[in-house]
C-alpha cells in the first residue's frame, strides 16, 4: 500500500507499506496506525522510487498519511463514523517537529462538555487521525509542535 512517511529530518518518502490482511488488536486488516502502535521496534517498507528494502524505526515516525479506507475499514468503521452527527468535528492544521503542516478534519466522540479541540488533542490516545479528503494522516502526539483550528 502506498503511503508517505513523515520522518523528523527531511522530505516525507514515498513508500510501499506491508499491511496484513489481519491484525490480533481488532477485527480486519491491519491499518497504518497499528504499524506505529505496535509490534517490534522497526517495520518494513520499500521505498516506491528507489525499490530499496528499508526498516523504519517505528517510534521515530512523526506520521504515515495513506488512504483513508486503509485506516477507515468499511465494515469496521469507529464510533465517530457510526454516530452521525453527534461526533464532533473540528477542521485543524497539526505543525509538526520536522515543520511539515497537515491539514484537515478531525473526528471525535466526547462527552457534552468536553467537545473542544483541546479535549481531543489531550486524550490519552498516542495519534490523532487527520482525514484531508481521501487521505488519513496518522500523526504521533510526541511530534506535534502545536494545533491550529481552521474555520
């Protein structure tokens, strides 16, 4: 599957993910947030222009962004996709530690109360995803320079 990797140095590279057709953490395949969540210290990919063979350091990744539907299974959708318009959505800007700027929708369930952008961004959850079309920016929380809310 294809997909840029958002490193701390550097451009993003274009790469070739290997993603399993199943994944002990939930029903389905695996997505681009379980290769940064879990498993060994570094994963597989190939770079898509030089065919090279590369381990990635996982906890060194500042983001993948890939297809929406590799991180949205249809069939498995979350409970923000499920509840309509009760979720929660806020358009953002993430600047990241390398200075790459992400932009897009983020989406979210939280008590009445709790709805706001800064709610969201200080769950526990290591990511937040950031859906920009048909595009999924899976970003690490550790790399996040500061969230800008778009109107």
């Amino acid at each position: 599957m294809s997909a840029l990797l958002h490193v701390p140095t550097g451009a993003p590279r274009d790469v070739f993910l290997f993603l399993f057709d199943a994944f002990p953490g939930h029903r389905g395949p695996e997505r681009p947030s379980d290769l940064l969540s879990e498993g060994p210290e570094f994963f597989p990919v190939v770079d898509a222009k030089t065919d090279a063979f590369l381990l990635m350091a996982r906890d060194r990744v500042a983001a993948i962004s890939a297809a929406l539907d590799l991180e949205l299974i249809p069939g498995e959708l979350p409970p923000e996709d499920l509840a309509g318009d009760d979720a929660t959505k806020i358009r953002a800007e993430v600047l990241l530690a390398n200075g790459t700027r992400l932009s897009g929708l983020l989406v979210f369930l939280m008590p009445e109360g709790q709805r706001r952008l800064q709610d969201h961004v200080n769950e526990p959850a290591r990511f937040l995803i950031l859906r920009d079309g048909e595009t999924a920016h899976v970003i690490r929380k550790t790399q996040i320079i500061e969230v800008i809310q778009l109107p």
